[in-house]
C-alpha cells in the first residue's frame, strides 16, 4: 500500500525540477515542496486509500463493489436525486446570489451593507442547524409559517420542509453565499476604467452591465455556482435532517448508511465515494474549459473604487427582495434557534413565563463535552484555516506562475475534497491513518488533517482568485529591480491579495468551526468539538440546549468574523500603497 | 476479520436457545416469552449483600485513576450512574455516547486497529455482542453484581450480561389523539394517521430489529399499512417524542419506552401504551474489553453499574432492570404482565441484509442495506 501512495507521491514532481527558478532561489523550492508534500499526505494518501478500499483492498479484492455502486437501483435513484440537488442549488445560487451581490456591491440600494453581512451569516450558519430551525419554521403539521398559513384558511397550501424540494431550497439559502461572495467580489474589483471606456462610448447601463461587466465577472459567477453545487451534494447535514426523514436518499447518506452499522461496509461505501468524485471531476472540467482561454486580470493593483448606480425610484423596491431573501436565509432560522435558546419549552411562544438562562448554564457549565468542544472547535478552526491558507496559496503559485509540470494535478486533486463528504473523507482518512506509523488515528491531529483537507477547495480556489487578480507584471518588476523571491511574495504579493486572501481564510475558519460530518467519526473522548456536542444533544432531543449551544457558535463565529473583515479592511487600506513602494 | 464473525456469530444460539427452553416458547425467530424478570426470583436476598462486593482489586483500580465507558444509554441516567462512583472511589469515568451502531462500529474499529480505548462497552444491542465476542476482544467475567440476573440474560461464556430491557410502546399526543388513543398496533393502519405517524431509525438500519419483530409476530402487512400512512422517519426516539410534543405527528409506533416515560413524566402532552397482543423488546448488555486500559477500573465500574444501587439509578431514569430483584420504573407495569416478544439475534445478524432491504422496499429510505 505505502509502495503505490508513494508511486503517486513520485509522480509530482516538488519544486525541485523548476527550470526558471534563479539559482540560489532554494527558498521557493523548499516552501513550495513542503506544501506539497503536507498536500499529497492529508489528500492524496487518504484518497489512495479510498480507491483501494473501493476494489476491496486489504483482504476482498473484487470490481464488484465498484459495479454494484453504478447498478442497484438503490444507488442510481441516489446519484439522480443527488444530480438534481446539484442542479438546483447551482441554479438558484445563480438566480440568488448574483442579483444580490450586483445589488450590495454596486448599486445604492439601502441598507447594503447589513444585507452583506446578513448573506454572510447565512453562509455562518451550519447547515445542520438551518435545518433543523426550517423543520421548527415549516414542519408540515406544527411548523410556525405553517400554522399560519392554515391560520389563513387557506386549506392544502402547507409547506412541507421534509422533500426533496425542501432540501434543495434549505441548501440553496446556505450555499448560494458562495456564488455571492465571488461575484461580489469580482464586482467591487472590476477594473472602472473598462466601464468608464463603455461608457464614453454611449453604452447604456444595462448594456454595460451584459456586455462589459458580467462578462467579466462571469467566471465568479460560474465558479460559485459550480462550487455551491458541488458543496450542495456532500452536505450531509440537511439531507440527512430533511431527506431521510421522507425517505429520500443522497448519495452521501446512502455512504453513511453503509458506514455507520457494523461491520461497516468500506468498499461499498468507497465505492459509492468514487461515484460522487467523478460527478465532481466533471464539474470541474466543465468550468475548466468554459473559463480555459479567458483572462482574469482585473485589477492591476490600483485601489479605485468603482461608481455606484443610482436605482431611483427602485430604491426600496430592491430592498424589499433583498430583504426577503435574508430573513429566509439568516434572520428567520436564526431568530427561531435564539428564540428556542432562551425558551424553557421551544415549542411554547417566548414569553415571560417562558425566558430563561438555564439551556446556557447545561450547554456551557454542566456539560464538560460541550464546554471542551467550544474550545475545540476554535483551535482546530484557526490551525486549520492558517494551514489550509498556506497550502492553497502554494498549489495556487504553482498553477498560477510556474510552468511546473502536473500542477494542474494537484489543482485538480484540490478541488477533489468538495466531492467528498465528510463522512467519505474521514473513512478515507481513517483506513489511511489507522496504519500510519505516527500516532494520528485518535488524537486531535486527524481532526485538523481532516479540517485541513476538507478545506483544501477553499483554500486553493481562494488563493487561485487573490493571486489571479494580482497582476503578473508587479511581481516581475520587482524581480527585475533585484527583489528575491520571498521578498517579492512577502511585499507584493500578499499585500495586494492580503484582502482577498483574509476572506478566503474566513471562508475556511467557518466551516471549520462548524464542521460534522468528518469530525463525528473521527473524534474521540477529549477531543470533542462543538459540533459533535450539538449533534449529540441533537439526537438526545435536547433542543434548548443545543439552540444555546448554537447560539453561543454563532456569537463565536460573529465576533471572528467582524475582527477578519477589519483586518482585512486595514489590509485594503495597504493595498492602495503599493504603488508607491 | 469479516469472515471471522460471519463463520462464528451468526451460526451461534446464544441465549435465545436457553430461553425458549426455559419458557418453552413456539418455534421461528420470535419467542413469545412469559415473565422474564420473575425467573430468577429469589435472588434477591443475595444481590443485597452482592451489591458491594467486587472481583476488582480496588487498589489497583484506584491507582488506574480512569474508565472509559462506551454506552448507548441516554446521558441523563449515564451521569447519574457515575456520580456516586466517582465520589465513592475517586476514579474518574469518561464516557463516549452514541447511538448502538455507532458504540459498537467504534469498538469493532477500535479493535480492528488494535487500539482498544474503550474499557467497558454498553449498547441496546446483543446482535453486537455477539459480533464482538465472535473476533474475541470482550473479557469474560462472572461479576458478583450479576448474580440477580436471569441466566437467560446472559452469555454462558459471561463475556456480557444484559443490563436493560427497552420495550417498543406506542406512543401518541394526547391533544391531537384525542378520546381514542390507539391500543393495538393494527390501530395504526387506520388512514386516519395519514402524515400523523413518526418512527425511528438511523441510517444504519438500528430500528430493524424491532420492526421485524413486529413483522413476524403479526405479518408483513402490518408494516405495509404503515408504511402506506406515509409515515415520517427521524433518527432516534428522543426526537420521536420531539415531534410528538410539539404536536408535527400524531402517534408513533415503535419507540422507547423509557423516552415516552419521561416525556410524559415531564408534563409533556403525551401518553404511551404496551399492546396487549405483545410487544417488541429488546436487550441492553454491558460487557468488559479483553485489551481494556484500566482493567481493574473497569471491573470495579461494572460492578458498581450492575449493582443493585447502580441499577436502581437506571430504573429511576424510566429504564426496565435486567435484575429480577428491581421494581419496574414507576406507573409502568411489571413486565409479566406483558407479552414480550424477542428476536433471536443469531438468526437476525445472520439474515440481516436481507431483512433491511426488505425494509427498504417497504419504507423506502437508508437502511444501510
């Protein structure tokens, strides 16, 4: 085994063989090659082992698993009910977040920036816990909208939240934040010398905004899309909350379900993976070709801020779908989960009789695990974030400015992990860990590899999009002037993405304080993260207590969340200098 | 390690074989069993004096200072169990929680990777048992605690005893039943629960057992009434009677006894019942682990668990005892007066896939088949 993830650990080659690299330049060699290497060990290691548990290695190698993945019915009606998720999430991740960031990124629409922060405390927001707020919004018998809707009168116009349309649309209030945010800041980095040049040349708004401006946004648009649907289909949480529940099976609950009994079945399940990793690879291919001969420098380190259009009459108008939009995604789950928090009975309206601080004292000082996994859950998020941070931006250096050969590879293997759920990565990880000769099985190092891992599409589509739209020819004006080669990524190049990098490392730092679905079957006693804490009070319907437990994650992930973006404002701050270096 | 269990575990009778000739009850998979409790009477006297004593050397254990307890138990009664050890002898339990599947996958993984973290092992489940006997990492140990347990209860080989005995009950909303709870199981064929009904069982298929027990009792078609109600599926009791209190679904079929006890203990808008014509239970055991870090903690832990005084504490949780000497949880009746079915869980494990993919057929969903 060790022999052939070694044979695919030969097969990239490390920095090593760079041929423009200057001499003397070992640095780069070295910091590129230990990316690497931590690269190929939490991912590609991991997916080898996936590959031969899915033929049934060690011990009952056969193609069958392999077969009876793509042949029982069970399993196609899975992977069609999963391509669908995928499409419809994609598409409404489109239809959502792209007005919505052309509204908030550059219109005058009122209140701009909370619907931005709102839309980012969507994304905030796990989606577990989404779900299980849109079962208290709209169960089909007790739901709140329900009750009154059939308040209303209105007969069989109940919503019901356990359907695949449910589990679509509860994704999609999750995830279109990602076609959001790169579209939002694909807008606000538009070079305004191209639309300024359009417009002396007499083109409409509306002209310039089909011909000049999503033109140039479109691979943000199309980017998050793909991304949103990809995330969509190993999200596990939902559709186990909603979808199980009406016995709609996705793909990755099918895995589970083949994981979590005993003997659990790892070649069915790896087989099941590989399934969901081609449907992925494709995905991406098709971006791939769509974006292969576009250029995406917009920006040429100049700090101008594009102009704003003026709505008019169709200020407010605007505001109100915005509106909508956010209190379905963010402020109406998280209004009930605070509500349910503060509430001795969830299910009674919060009324004085009703408040108390009780769930708080059982979820922060009663119950040690969750007061651990609050803790947890914050060191494995930033260790993550940084470390997840750190590869992408070298997998993304080496895609981006070397002609290294089989960096498309690794760029390939990056954008794998999103495929994977959490659960699939985690077994992945576990046949691979559970063998390896340093003790990481069963300690809190396989949680941060696990978190590192599942974070590597992140990381690496973040650093790819800071560094596209650095321009190439600021770095090799300073190489030219004589700068080494970590000066120049040290003072050009992580100044001018530092921004756009910090975002990129909330994106990462999220999930990953949030994260289950690998982390429940790899985490052991003492290293329990808030998550698991949750889930397990979850399942014990402790509903109070884990609306606290949510609640106290949400203020946590707030409070991270303002600090990053002030810090990365203070970096746009330096971005505007770098001219003058 | 497959092949192992499949050539052994499955073609075992462990504890099934003993009691249907204790009871003398009908041949297939369920026995109709009489009264469990009442077949070690008379234990009673000497499980008072059982209860302190230990096969552990108590030095020993306290020097090992920890014990890692896996269970499947609800965490309330968990913690109560600890307390009074700890206090007691100053040995720190730590305990991992989950559903059955998940303490017993854990284990076998564990044990597959040689690195036993577990001490003790607890789950509704003896299927497990049987597996994890089968590939040898459970401890055999005749605890003087154990001594008020029917040897019905039990392995032969005393590598796990059963601590606990978790019925199916119907369970239902008082506010939206009405006048007319149901009774019986067929009562919940009735279109009248159209969209009202809600049962349980993760994706690994942990709520089969029970149904086929109800299958083979009263016929596939029970189930397929049910399954025509359109009934909703969460993962475990606990959020049964969540949908049940807060008033989404009507009644369920096929829950926790102790979870309804509690809920309506509670205040909470609902009631439960026991068919007459019988009903599902199913076993929980406890057992040692051969590779256990803290042996000697250990032995003293589960004789403290299944003591009389530890299990009392159970009882109080709204969980059936296994011991004989141990009153029912209060308002529920003794369990001779029900009419208990039981699968044989040798055959079960041995039939397992196909039967979850039968409920698959019937329910559609994960069962992990």
């Amino acid at each position: 085994m060790r022999a052939a993830a070694h044979a695919g650990a030969g097969g990239v080659p490390t920095g090593a063989g760079e041929a423009s690299t200057a001499a003397g330049d070992a640095i780069r060699a070295v910091t590129l090659g230990l990316a690497v290497v931590a690269f190929l060990l939490f991912i590609g290691y991991p997916l080898c082992w996936l590959v031969f548990g899915a033929v049934g290695l060690p011990g009952d190698f056969s193609p069958h698993f392999l077969v009876r993945a793509l042949t029982r019915p069970e399993n196609v009606a899975a992977l069609v009910n999963t391509a669908l998720l995928a499409i419809g999430v994609g598409l409404l991740g489109i239809v959502i977040g792209v007005p919505v960031a052309w509204a908030t990124a550059r219109t005058d629409v009122p209140l701009r920036n909370v619907f931005h922060a709102l839309v980012g405390l969507a994304y905030i927001l796990p989606p577990y816990l989404t779900s299980v707020a849109y079962i208290i919004l709209l169960g089909p018998n007790a739901g709140y909208l329900n009750r009154l809707i059939a308040s209303t009168g209105i007969h069989g116009s109940s919503i019901n939240i356990f359907s695949a349309a449910g589990v679509t649309f509860v994704i999609a209030m999750h995830v279109y934040a990602i076609p959001y945010f790169l579209t939002y800041g694909a807008l606000k980095s538009v070079d305004p010398s191209l639309e300024e040049s359009a417009r002396m040349l007499g083109a409409g708004r509306w002209t310039m905004l089909r011909r000049i401006t999503l033109p140039l946004v479109a691979p943000a648009i199309t980017g998050g899309a793909l991304l949103a649907a990809i995330n969509s289909m190993a999200l596990f949480g939902p559709q186990a909350f909603l979808g199980l529940p009406a016995q709609i099976v996705y793909l990755p609950t099918r895995i589970y379900g083949a994981l979590s009994g005993y003997p659990p079945r790892y070649a069915d399940a790896s087989a099941l993976s590989i399934v969901l990793v081609l449907v992925t690879v494709i995905g991406l291919s098709v971006q791939r070709r769509y974006l292969g001969h576009r250029s995406f420098v917009t920006v040429g380190g100049r700090g101008v801020r594009s102009a704003r259009h003026a709505l008019g009459a169709l200020r407010w108008p605007l505001a109100l779908v915005l509106l909508v939009v956010v209190a379905l995604s963010s402020i109406a789950p998280l209004a009930v989960l605070v509500a349910a928090a503060f509430s001795k009975v969830w299910t009674e309206p919060l009324t004085l009789d009703n408040v108390t601080l009780a769930n708080f004292v059982a979820a922060l000082a009663d119950n040690q695990i969750a007061a651990r996994g609050v803790f947890n859950s914050f060191r494995l998020a930033i260790a993550a974030a940084t470390l997840a941070m750190l590869i992408g931006l070298a997998i993304a250096y080496l895609d981006l400015r070397t002609r290294l050969r089989g960096r498309r590879l690794l760029d390939y293997l990056a954008i794998l992990p999103l495929g994977l759920p959490g659960t699939v990565l985690a077994v992945a990880l576990l046949q691979a860990f559970i063998r390896f000769p340093v003790p990481i099985y069963g300690t809190i190092w396989i949680l941060l590899i696990a978190y590192v891992a599942r974070s590597m599409p992140i990381a690496v589509r973040g650093a790819n999009g800071a560094l596209r739209q650095v321009d190439v020819s600021l770095e090799e004006a300073a190489r030219v002037a004589g700068a080494s080669w970590l000066t120049t990524v040290r003072r050009i190049l992580l100044p001018i993405a530092r921004s756009n990098l910090m975002l990129a490392w909330l994106l990462v730092f999220i999930p990953a304080l949030g994260e289950l679905s690998a982390t429940i079957l790899l985490y052991t006693n003492g290293t329990e993260t808030i998550s698991v804490a949750i889930f397990r009070l979850s399942d014990l319907g402790q509903l109070e207590v884990v609306a606290a437990l949510s609640t106290v994650l949400i203020v946590v992930i707030l409070v991270a969340t303002l600090v990053t973006q002030w810090l990365a404002a203070r970096g746009r701050g330096g971005t505007s200098a770098v001219p003058n270096m | 390690m497959k092949r192992t269990m499949r050539s052994h575990s499955y073609s075992r009778r462990i504890f099934l074989s003993r009691m249907s000739a204790a009871v003398g009850a009908n041949s297939g998979l369920v026995r109709t069993v009489g009264p469990v409790c009442a077949l070690a009477a008379g234990a009673s006297a000497s499980a008072r004096a059982a209860a302190a004593a230990t096969g552990a050397d108590v030095a020993k254990a306290k020097s090992e200072g920890n014990v890692m307890l896996y269970t499947s138990l609800d965490t309330k009664i968990v913690d109560a169990i600890i307390k009074p050890f700890q206090e007691q002898y100053g040995i720190k339990v730590q305990y991992y929680r989950g559903g059955s599947a998940d303490v017993s996958s854990k284990v076998l993984a564990e044990a597959a990777a040689r690195r036993i973290q577990a001490d003790i092992v607890d789950a509704s489940d003896v299927g497990a048992f049987l597996a994890m006997k089968s590939v040898g990492i459970l401890k055999p140990y005749d605890s003087p605690s154990t001594k008020a347990v029917a040897g019905n209860l039990r392995d032969p080989d005393n590598t796990w005893v059963a601590d606990r005995l978790t019925q199916a009950a119907i369970q239902w909303n008082t506010k939206l039943v009405g006048s007319a709870p149901p009774q019986h199981w067929k009562d919940l064929s009735d279109p009248r629960f159209a969209s009202k009904l809600v049962f349980f069982s993760s994706s690994n298929g942990d709520g089969g057992p029970r149904l086929y027990t109800l299958a083979l009792a009263f016929g596939w078609e029970l189930l397929e009434s049910y399954a025509a109600n359109k009934p909703l599926r969460v993962a475990t009791p606990q959020l049964v009677t969540q949908l049940l209190e807060s008033g989404e679904r009507a009644a369920a079929f096929c829950t926790n006894d102790n979870i309804a006890w509690r809920s309506k203990k509670l205040g909470k808008p609902t009631d439960y019942g026991f068919p007459t014509e019988g009903v599902p239970t199913e076993l929980g055991a406890v057992g040692l682990l051969k590779d256990a870090p803290h042996p000697n903690a250990a032995m003293l832990f589960y004789d403290w668990w299944m003591s009389e005084t530890g299990q009392k504490i159970l009882v109080d949780g709204g969980k059936y005892s296994s011991r004989s000497d141990l009153a029912p949880p209060s308002g529920n009746p003794p369990l001779k007066e029900l009419k208990l079915l039981v699968l044989d869980y040798a055959k079960y494990q041995a039939q397992r896939t196909q039967l979850l993919e039968r409920l698959t057929r019937i329910f559609g969903g994960e069962w992990g088949a």
